[in-house]
C-alpha cells in the first residue's frame, strides 16, 4: 500500500523547468512558503536536464532555488480530490499537497509527425535524443540526421557533435526566404544573434538543408537510413539515427483538469499570469511556446504576483512583451509546410500504442469518432503523441481530458474515499 504525506504551501509550483524554477524563487524569497513539484529526479526540466556548468544560466537559477527555502518535491500530479489539494505520485509515495495559490508550469513535449519508418528504433524525438545523451547515451562515431524545424534543431546538432556524434545533414523545412525575414527580425534582439554566432561556430562544416524533410526512414531492426525530400528531390542519407523535431506542444493537461480556460491550444492567462481558475496562474510553455528567456520571465511574473509582489511583476511586462513578439515572428518563420500533411501512406502507424494505422483515421471526421471506431489515443500515452500529430493532419481537437491526469498504481487510487472515489469512477467509467 502506497505511503500517504500531507503538506501544506501557500504557494505550491507544479513542474521543474526554467518556468516553475523562477516562479518558486521569486515567491520563496518574497517570504512565502513555497514547494516546487516535478516528476524528475532534479529539477531543470527537458531544457537545463543535466546542465551543471557553474556560472551557467541554469546554475545560477538552481543555486537561487536551493538558497531560496522552497521545499523540492519529486511526484507525478494525477489527481485533484477537492479545490486547492492536489495528489502527487512518487515511488510508494502519495503526497497530498494543499495550496493557497497554485503556479502551473508544465512544460511542453515534442510533436512527432508520422512518416513510413518512423516507429523504427533509433528514429526519436530531437529533443528526446539529446535527454539520452545527457544521461549517458554514447554518440562517439555515430552518424545522426537531424530533421524538423525551428532553432531547437541547431542546438541538439551542436550538442550531439560535441560528444562526439557525425552530423550527416540538418534538415529544416522552412524556407530560405523565411529565414532570410527571421534572421532581420534578430537584429532587434542582440542576445539571440550572439546565441546564433555561437552555434554558427559549432555547425561549421555540417550541412544545413533549407526547404527539406524525411519521407521515409528504412532498416531491419534499426534506422539505417532516412529518405529525405531536399528541395523538390529525393535523397537518402545513411544514419545510425534520425532526431525530428517538428515543434513542441504545451502539456496542458493539468490546467485542463483544473478548468482554466484554454485558448488556441494554451491556457489564456491575464497580464500578471492569472488563469481564468481563482488563484492559480500560469507561466512558461504552456501559455504558449516561447523559449527559455520567455518562460523565466513569466515564471518570475507568476511568482510574484502569487506572493502579492504586484509593483515588482508590472516591472518586467514590458521585457516579456519584447519576449512574445520574438516568439510570434519564431512560430511564423517555422510555422508547418502543408507538404507534411502528405507524409504518412496508408499503411503508416499514427497512435503507436494501439497501432493504429493511417487508412483507418482518414475518413473519420473527429478526434472522438476515431477513438471510439479504432482506439486511437487510449493507449498508454493516451493520446500525447498521436493527439498532436491527428490535429496537425486532420485539424482535429481533443476534446477531453479526464483523470487521473497520468497513469498512476490502483493502491494510489484506492486511498481515495467519499466523492473522490466516485468522481473517479464516473469520468473512467468504472474501469
């Protein structure tokens, strides 16, 4: 039987990233009595995972973090018994953590497309790679594409040649005059062209193929290879490993279950992070998809408003304001090409839990209907990769979100009593 700890916060942070980090110092060092919750064994999220550089920006924050008295929890959040509780999972834990205001700062998860060969080992999210190689992955002599979209492709590039890994191409299906137009959008952010010189530096010699993405990936029982659309013609590269990175999602799950309200795929938050949900805000990716410095500053926004700093979070609007605009020209620049919705054949996998192939989602008209007629999406992940990638290619909508917000043991369920219980039981059907 899971063990069972009660604690109470007057401000508790939900997620462990640049966004969740800043939220817990800016209120811990404005007096309040703060915990910070993250399913990872340290804190940084996807983005700073494994970053202990001293001085680092990562570092830097962390160290303010562990000075600040915020209490660092591990757990899962799955489940909200009553207002201003919510359950967290970990090992045979469940921790009942109770709030006076709540900052929600989930992060965001990769999009995968589908393609033929994409389920193949060795063909993995970028980003997800680079979390490999962070935990010890060895890449010495390895031969990687490196495929999608946006800056994200870049840095992993840098980051797998560093140790060690033989970038064959990066392929970007953006196109040369879009980013012609980003790159005179930079000129209005110093810091960004100084962060792209440096990349410059560590991509010399590696190809960099505008206007091109995979169309297939091949091999027997890994990738061996990746069949490239480069500039109207096909081209196949040998590979030990193909990373894509079409973009990232916001992990809106939890506001969801919470009840803010959700605009354009992200929780509409007001001008100091505030959700449409009394005393719970809101900062980082899940407010929309906006880099590091974008989700620091929200984070720090956020935090201070929930300590009732609210003099001190008006002072960084404008600075966030700048932050936004970069991101809106970002997602313009590497916006999806319309050719992508043509990648997957009719035999192509699109949910791999339930394997559910391409010709039997295409003449479903929604995201319910498809679940209902092929499983699609009721699989483990239950439905974070192919949700994504169904809306992308079928412009639907998922259209619930039910708890527990994660998988989590029966005996974590059982400690659940009264209208808890039956709540449960009714939004799962009994299962």
């Amino acid at each position: 039987m899971s063990r069972r700890m009660r604690q109470r916060f007057e401000v508790l942070v939900v997620g462990g990233g640049p966004a969740g980090i800043a939220a817990a110092v800016r209120a811990a060092e404005a007096g309040r009595r703060v915990g910070i919750v993250d399913d990872n064994a340290t804190l940084g999220g996807q983005i700073w995972r494994g970053e202990s550089e001293a001085g680092s920006e990562a570092s830097r924050w962390t160290e303010r973090l562990r000075s600040s008295g915020a209490s660092l929890l591990r757990g899962r959040i799955f489940y909200q018994p009553e207002p201003c509780v919510l359950l967290a999972e970990a090992d045979d834990l469940v921790q009942e953590l109770s709030y006076e205001k709540l900052i929600l700062a989930t992060g965001a998860r990769e999009r995968f497309l589908p393609f033929p060969g994409w389920t193949l080992p060795n063909v993995m999210g970028a980003g997800g790679l680079q979390a490999m190689v962070k935990c010890g992955l060895p890449m010495q002599g390895k031969r990687v594409v490196v495929a999608g979209t946006g800056p994200l492709l870049l840095a992993v590039a840098a980051y797998l040649s560093q140790h060690g890994a033989e970038i064959e191409m990066i392929c970007e299906q953006a196109s040369w005059t879009s980013l012609a137009w980003f790159s005179v959008a930079l000129l209005a952010q110093p810091s960004k062209i100084f962060q792209g010189f440096q990349l410059k530096k560590e991509l010399v010699g590696i190809k960099f193929s505008p206007n091109s993405w995979p169309v297939a990936a091949s091999g027997r029982t890994t990738v061996e290879s990746v069949t490239i659309s480069r500039r109207g013609k096909l081209e196949t590269i040998p590979c030990d490993y193909l990373a894509c990175g079409f973009h990232l999602v916001p992990n809106i799950e939890v506001p969801v279950v919470l009840g803010c309200e959700i605009q354009d795929g992200c929780a509409r938050v007001d001008d100091l992070q505030r959700t449409s949900v009394a005393e719970v805000f809101c900062a980082g990716e899940p407010t929309g998809i906006g880099g590091v410095e974008l989700s620091l500053i929200e984070g720090e926004i956020a935090g201070l408003a929930a300590a009732g700093r609210i003099a001190e979070a008006s002072s960084l609007f404008g600075k966030r304001e700048k932050l936004r605009l970069f991101a809106k020209r970002l997602d313009r620049t590497f916006r999806l090409r319309s050719e992508l919705t043509n990648l997957p054949q009719p035999e192509t996998i699109v949910c791999r839990c339930e394997d559910v192939r391409y010709s039997h989602l295409r003449d479903h008209i929604s995201w319910r209907a498809a679940k209902l007629q092929t499983r699609c999406g009721m699989g483990a992940c239950q439905g974070r990769v192919c949700g994504p990638a169904t809306q992308f290619l079928f412009k639907w909508n998922p259209d619930s979100v039910r708890p527990p917000i994660f998988p989590a043991r029966i005996e974590s369920l059982a400690g659940l009593t009264g209208d808890s219980k039956q709540e449960l039981c009714e939004t799962t059907g009994g299962r």
